[in-house]
C-alpha cells in the first residue's frame, strides 16, 4: 500500500485522548450508551489507560450495565490497587448485581483508602447490614 494513502487515512482517525473526550462530554450531557460506544473505541486504541477505564466504566454503570461497569473497575485496580473511586464504583455495581456482601467489602475498602470521603461513607451506610462480613 502507498504510504500516502495510510498517511490519509490516519489523519481522518481520532485518538484515543479524542474519543476520550468525545466520550466525556458524552457523560457530561447525560447520554451514557452513546458514551460507551466511544469510551470502547478508545479503549481499544489505548487499552490500560486508567482514565479511559474510569470514564468507560462510569458509562456502563449510568446506562444501566452493572456488569460491565463492574469488569471495567477491576481493570481499573489491577492497574491501581489503590483506586478508591474504583472500590465505590465496584461496590455500588455489585449492589445493583445484588451481591450486597461483596459491595460491603469494596465500599469498605473505598472508606478506608479516603476516609474523609462522605460519598463513600454514605453509600456504605445504605448498604445496611446486608454489606457485614459473615462471622
């Protein structure tokens, strides 16, 4: 193939910082599956990209796709551990899968990663005893 041709087609592409934002404007204005679609490209661009994830995550969760949402946040940890926006956001998709006891645990780990956090502090609490450890 003619490198100018490939030059060409390159340049009408978006990058994956380009889908990034598309899709953050995207989940600014509410429009959460249409988010997705484009937070997938820009995974698939720059797959490992925490930001990417985070927002794509964001995404499934707000279009009602607990599970996805959910996968995606683990992605998250394995590249930060210590994500604890990604421990809530795991802990409140696992809620929605009903897997109150394993939300607890995320939502716990999230408080103590950022104790100062109500958001966290407050999603816990609502979990109610469902969210205790087994003794």
């Amino acid at each position: 193939m003619d490198d100018r041709l490939r030059d060409d087609d390159a340049e009408g592409r978006e990058t994956a910082y380009d889908l990034l934002q598309r899709g953050q404007a995207l989940l600014a204005s509410r429009h959460h599956a249409q988010a997705a679609i484009v937070l997938e490209r820009a995974d698939r661009l720059e797959p490992g990209k925490a930001s990417i994830l985070e927002a794509l995550g964001r995404a499934y969760f707000n279009s009602g796709q607990p599970e996805p949402a959910r996968a995606t946040f683990e992605r998250v940890l394995e590249i930060d551990p210590s994500a604890d926006y990604a421990h809530y956001a795991i802990g409140q998709s696992l809620k929605r899968l009903g897997r109150h006891q394993e939300a607890g645990t995320h939502l716990r780990m999230a408080c103590a990663l950022s104790p100062d956090s109500a958001l966290y502090r407050d999603a816990l609490a609502r979990l109610g005893p469902a969210a205790e450890p087994k003794r």
